[in-house]
C-alpha cells in the first residue's frame, strides 16, 4: 500500500472526547493548557464541548453527543482529513454503552495514523511537541491496493 503525506498546517483541529468518568480530567488538562489550546481549532463530543466553552471560556465546534452518534461524526471528520490531532480521555474500566462507537473511533485514528493521547501523560507529551504549531508532513498510508482489489 503506497505512503502519502497530508500536510497539516501550524493551525491543528484538535478533537476533545471524555467519558463521563475523565470530564473533569480533560478539563482540567484543557484549562491547563488555555493558552496553547487557543491557538488552534478545537472540535468535541456534546458534552464535553459543552463544559470545555462554559467552564474554560474557549470555542469549540460540537458534534452530539458520544452515545448519539458524537464518536461517528468524529470519526467520519478524520477519515474526511478533517482533524489533525485527537485528546479521548477514555475510561477503560469502565463498560460504555457505546463501546463498538469508541472501538471504532481508535480505530479510524490508528487507520489514518492520527495523533492521538488518550491519557494525561500522553496528551502533555503531545501538546509540549514543536510539531503542534509547526506544519508536518504526517506520513499516511493511501490504501489504494485495498480500493482497487476485487471483490
């Protein structure tokens, strides 16, 4: 399968997801962070969107919310190219209702080989990167063998 390479300029979309359980985790993160988050576009899951404009003051792009179909329009905007980086403090001990969504929104990550914390450590990891507000060149596979085969 044949490599590409999106280019992503300095300004990323970052996507914001929490379970309910890391809600007040991801915020904290998020408060933290204000002065970096603010530079470039931020999208997330209802509720999470919702706390992050209300209680960090920062404008974020909603999508519904995760058990509604929020983790699938994320993940459909990945596969568009449509986000560059994703924060999804997820709760793995915790059963979800929508677990098969939050199976399947990693996935699509890993696929189009997309930046992605998923916890604490991680996420600081990430976002202190110099390749956050610089443009990359993200190394992507084109999947053209797997298009073109027959079926």
């Amino acid at each position: 399968m044949g490599q590409s390479r999106p280019k992503l300029r300095a300004k990323k979309r970052i996507a914001l997801v929490a379970h309910d359980n890391k809600k007040k985790d991801l915020l904290e993160w998020v408060r933290f962070n204000r002065q970096t988050l603010q530079q470039h576009e931020l999208m997330a899951t209802g509720t999470t969107g919702r706390l992050v404009q209300e209680e960090v003051g920062l404008s974020v792009e909603r999508f519904m919310s995760g058990p509604l179909g929020g983790d699938q329009q994320i993940g459909a905007r990945i596969a568009e190219g449509g986000i560059d980086v994703m924060v999804f403090f997820w709760d793995p001990p915790q059963a979800q209702p929508h677990d098969p969504d939050v199976k399947a929104l990693l996935r699509i990550a890993v696929v189009w080989n997309l930046p992605i914390a998923c916890n604490r450590a991680t996420a600081d990891f990430l976002i202190s990167s110099p390749l956050l507000s610089e443009p990359y060149e993200r190394q992507q596979t084109t999947y053209e063998e797997y298009l073109s085969r027959d079926v």
